[in-house]
C-alpha cells in the first residue's frame, strides 16, 4: 500500500490510497494512526483497493433527506404560486415598467325625443384620475401627496385612500378621484399636476338631462360607477372596474347602444413611468344615438297639468301613460313626483341621496311601471269582454239593478242609491253598474258567472299578471289573485264575494299602470295584440339591434271588441265620462273608483282612446288617493285629448 496523502481533520484521517478515497475515525483522543490503519485492513477488498467506513447515524441522513424533500416541496410550491397563480399579476407589473395600456372611452350616444329634441346629451368637462402605479414608493413622500391632491381638488383624503385600497389590483388603471370638474379649477390642477406624480388631468364628459320635464328621469334613468356586482357581469364586454354604466332607464337598457366600443392606446414607458412614445393604438367607436317614441312637448304638458291636479286635490303622487295603440309607441310617460337625473351626473351628494329616501311619495320610485294598484272599474271592460266571449252574456243579455245584489248575510252595492234599472253590458260600462258584473263575473240565481279561473284567464289576455316588456328595467308584474292563492296565503277558502270584488276590479287584483295602458290600447285598435316601446331608432353601428315593434295579428274576436268599445264610448255620451264630450274630437272611455286599504281616499282613475273611430292615442290617467275618476281623472284626461288634438297629431 501507497499512502500519497494523510491529513488529519476532528480526528479523522483521510486517506488516498491507488486513488481511492477513503476516511477512517479514531475512538478516541489516543488512537493512532497506525491502530486506525488496523480496522482499515479488515476492510481491505480482494483488488487489492481498500475502503474506509463512515461513522455517521443513519437517523441523521433521513433527517437530512427530509429537509432537503421539504425544502423542494416549498420552492416548487412557491414558484408554482408565483408563476401560476399570480402570473398574470406579476406579468402585468413586469409589462406595466415597459408599456402602459389606455382604454379610450368614446362619445356616449345621445338621446333625442319623436321631434328631434335633445333628451341627454355630453357635456365636456375635466376629470382628475391617478394611476396607483406611478405614486411615490416611499410612505412620508406618498403622503404628502396625497395631501397636497386632496386639498387642490377639494377632496377628502380618506376618499383617496379607499380609492387606492380599492383599486389595487389594478394599478395601471385610471382612477377617477374626481369628475366634473369646473374649467378653473382644472387650469389649478392642470399646471399643478406636472409635479404630482401618479395624478392626472384628463378631458371628459357628463351627462346633461333635459329640464324641461323632471319626469323624463323615470324615462331617461341615470349613469353611476360600476358596482361589483355590475362589473361581474359586464366585465366580458369590456369594462373596467373604473367605468360609469347607466343605472336605470334608458341609459340602462340601452346601454349596449349608448357606450360603443372603446378604443385602445398602449404607451411605451421608461423605468420611472414617463412616456417615450405611442407603441400602438386603436381608435373607439362612439355610441349609438337612439330617437324615443316619447313627445316631450307633451310629456311636460301633462307633467304640468298632473302638478295642477295635485295642488288641487292635495294629493302628491299619479302616473299617466299615452300610447299608440296601433303600434305600442309610448308618447309620454308621466310619473310624480320624479327626481332630477342631473343630480346624479357627477354624483350625486350623500344628504340630497338621502333626503330622496326619506321621502314618504318615493320620488325615485319608477310608478308607471312599478306601481301595482287595485284597478277599480277599469278592470270591468276587460271582464265584460271575457264573458261575451265564454258565453255567459251576450250583448242583449240584461240584469235589473235595483241596487245591489245579497247573498246570505252580505249585500254588494251598486254605487248609485236605488240602482241602474235594465242593464245590458252597453250600459253596464256606460254607468259601471257593479250588479251586471257581480252577475256576470261571480253568478247569481239561474245565471252562472264567469268564476274567479275564467276571470283570471281572460285578463292574462290582456296582458294583466304579467310583465309587458316596456324597454325599461324594473317592470312589475301585478297581480291576479286565486283559489289556491287565497288557502296558501290567507288560510281561507274562496268566496263568492270574492268573486264579486275580483269582476269590479277590486279585492286581491294589483295592475301596474303600463298593463292597463296596453290592455286599453288593445281595445282601441279593435283587438290587436301589441307591444309597448320606447326605442323607436337607432342612428349608429347598433342600429340593427332593434327591431321596430308593428302591432300583431287579431287576437281578439272583432265583433265582441267593438262591443266593449260602444260602451265605452256611451261613458262619454251619456255616462260617467260626459265631461269629455264637449271636446272636438270623438273619444271613449272608462272611469274607474279604486278603494284602498284603511280609510285613506281612493285612487282616481280614468283609460280611454281617442279619435273614436281611427284612435291614434290611447291614454291612461291614475291620481293616487285623489277621489273619484269622474271628477279628478276625466278632466286631466280632457285636457290631454284636446292637446294632442291642436299640437301632437301630425
């Protein structure tokens, strides 16, 4: 044996022998080499190479290969985190040093009325947006700033800071601290912005309403930031989590046609963010402009008539609705009392928000299509076609009213003392005589009425129980009471009281206005099924999106409908209506009474069309709590066909 090498290290030898490497341990401090090359030699090999043993514990090379197994799991993990879960962040803040991409908004469309009057239009303005990206990394810096920017846009700063908590995960989006702000102000920030890292001022735009009829907001809506739940769903088409998108009206239901598509700007940058130069660039299309059906000429005439109502009757809340009834166009759409839609712009102040919610006659409140009211007799038109039409009546079928009719310990009155003598159904729309439709709707003695499955039937007819696809959002449906309703909700059988009320348009049955519009209109125009609309055109890309509604086939038997619409002219000839037949144009209609619960007054009602014989505007006329339909409704009402007749019928 050649020994080349022999160095001792913590009482080990190491040993190269033939250019094996070997090691052997001494037992103790005393050990020498020569006995450490004793145990050597038992391990001697028959090559003649011998090989030195290790000492170490074999619990200390597993707890070795755990760590090292651990320490592999963990940075496969974290890279896989990183890399996987986080990619597309770090990616973007990788991409963010190198290039910034802007998301160019385009002109909102604008929104003219039937006569080419501007309803919403842009109004140009400034806007103040950070990109949390590029403020200062260092706190008493950033702090400062922040500062600074809150006390030149007069802005709290806690709203900054919960804008930058927000908007985290998006830091080289455009923020909006600030929106429309005034020309000199944003000469301030302008001159001021070239030191304030992170914050910029850039061109925008807000909306402008038209004043000339506050009741157009429940029409025309209102836009607002994007919520979290909004941009959960809009967040395929486009939008950011910074984007304002219409919250009710038009401006929401045609928002796929107002906004257009937005354009795209990417920006190389240097290290610190400064722009060097424009990489690419796409260029927005604006929105679409969209024509409504409505005549804002006579929106503000009734909107002006119904605040006279209001003042002398001292009632506060009505809707009225005019409709084509040859095609659905809505002409105008009256809700009081309404809210202005400039207010909410720019957004709209917390305690002017408030004080809208505070408001016991809901201002915010969309009633013309949200609003569910017992119909009182304008329900009755609707019950006298259905029983025609099952055969229960005919139109020379008559019933004596000699007041009322009893049934057991209960009596259902006619509204005039002493009853409307021989009544057909002519007559019985005509004077709203309650005993034909008790008779007709529930039975009595050897007739068989209608019942409470015929009535409900026939009204869904009409349209009444449900929604009838206005394009608008937040329709009700009303609502058509039942037998097996009436055990589930109320734990009682039905009566034939029940019945009763349910045939003279009261009890459990809730219409919403624009139902008894489109019902009515369907009358006027001999039968035809129609759909109410509000978009008549649309001047842009999105132009064909919209299909004009034309009004359907005859889905009502003619004969019987004309019927209906004799009586309803006999109301203004010689009925509950005559106040209207002094106007200059032929006109029919139907008056209406409508109880309410407790001892608060009645709903005033009156539906009606007009001219008689080629009706092109049916209309609709509900002063909540205003009294009777006769004395408070029907003059309205008047006033309206009288308008239309001189300015509206072109």
């Amino acid at each position: 044996m050649t020994l080349f090498k022999r160095k001792r290290k913590n009482n080990v030898f190491v040993i190269q022998d033939d250019g094996f490497l070997g090691s052997v341990s001494m037992r103790g401090e005393g050990e020498s080499v020569e006995e450490a090359f004793g145990e050597l030699s038992r391990h001697e090999g028959t090559n003649g190479r011998r090989f030195l043993g290790l000492t170490i514990q074999k619990s200390r090379f597993r707890l070795a290969a755990v760590l090292v197994a651990t320490a592999l799991v963990l940075l496969t993990g974290r890279a896989a985190f990183l890399q996987v879960v986080q990619g597309a962040y770090y990616s973007d803040l990788a991409e963010g040093n190198r290039e910034r991409t802007y998301t160019i908004v385009p002109p909102r469309g604008i929104i003219f009325d039937r006569n080419g009057e501007t309803l919403v239009r842009n109004i140009s303005t400034f806007a103040l947006t950070l990109t949390i990206a590029d403020l200062p990394r260092d706190p008493d810096e950033r702090d400062l700033l922040l500062k600074e920017v809150a006390d030149l846009a007069g802005v709290n700063r806690t709203d900054i800071d919960l804008l930058i908590s927000k908007y985290a995960s998006s830091p080289f989006d455009a923020v909006p601290v600030k929106r429309g702000i005034p020309y000199e102000s944003a000469m301030r920030l302008a001159i001021a912005s070239a030191r304030l890292p992170g914050f910029n001022l850039e061109a925008s735009s807000t909306r402008g309403y038209s004043a000339s009829a506050t009741s157009l907001s429940h029409v025309l809506g209102y836009m607002g930031s994007i919520s979290e739940e909004e941009y959960s769903v809009w967040k395929t088409e486009g939008y950011r989590r910074v984007d304002e998108i219409g919250k009710t009206g038009i401006e929401q239901s045609a928002e796929k046609i107002l906004r257009g598509t937005p354009g795209k700007q990417v920006m190389e940058v240097d290290a610190i963010g400064d722009e060097l130069s424009i990489a690419s660039k796409i260029e927005p299309v604006s929105g679409a402009n969209i024509t409504l059906t409505i005549d804002a000429a006579l929106q503000k005439f009734i909107e002006d008539r119904l605040k006279d109502v209001f003042e002398a009757t001292d009632t506060h809340r009505g809707v009225v609705i005019a409709i084509d009834p040859s095609s659905g166009a809505v002409r105008a759409m009256v809700s009081l009392p309404s809210y202005d839609s400039n207010a909410f712009a720019d957004g709209i102040d917390p305690a002017e928000y408030a004080r809208y919610l505070a408001d016991e006659n809901q201002p915010l409140f969309p009633r013309a299509i949200a609003g569910e009211f017992p119909s009182g007799s304008t329900f009755k038109p609707f019950v006298a076609y259905a029983a025609m039409n099952e055969g229960v009546v005919s139109e020379h079928t008559s019933f004596l009213s000699t007041g009322g009719i009893r049934i057991g310990e209960w009596f259902f009155p006619d509204w005039r003392a002493g009853g409307h003598g021989q009544t057909s159904v002519r007559k019985a729309l005509a004077d709203s005589v309650n005993t034909f439709f008790y008779i007709v709707g529930g039975g009595f003695q050897e007739t068989t009425g209608l019942g409470v499955e015929r009535i409900v039937k026939g009204a869904r007819e009409f349209g009444f129980g449900e929604k009838t696809g206005i394009d608008l959002p937040g329709e009700a449906d009303g609502f058509l009471p039942s037998k097996e309703w009436k055990e589930e909700a109320k734990g009682e059988r039905w009566y034939v009281g029940d019945t009763y009320h349910l045939a003279i348009g009261q009890g459990d049955l809730l219409v919403t206005p624009i139902q008894l519009a489109v019902a009515t209109a369907m009358i006027a125009n001999g039968g035809k099924e129609i759909d109410p609309y509000l978009i008549e055109a649309v001047d842009g890309p999105a132009g064909n999106s919209v299909t004009d509604s034309e009004p359907h086939e005859q889905i009502f038997d003619p004969y019987i409908v004309q019927v209906v619409r004799e009586g309803l002219r006999q109301t203004v000839t010689q009925g509950s209506g005559r106040y209207l037949h002094s106007l200059p144009i032929e006109v029919a209609g139907k008056t209406g009474t409508a109880q309410t619960p407790g001892d608060r007054p009645t709903h005033a009602w009156f539906t009606g069309f007009g001219p008689y014989q080629d009706p092109n505007l049916s209309i609709m006329v509900l002063v909540e709590e205003g009294g009777e339909g006769s004395s408070v409704a029907v003059p309205l009402a008047r006033d309206i066909f009288e308008w239309w007749h001189l300015f509206g019928d072109k």
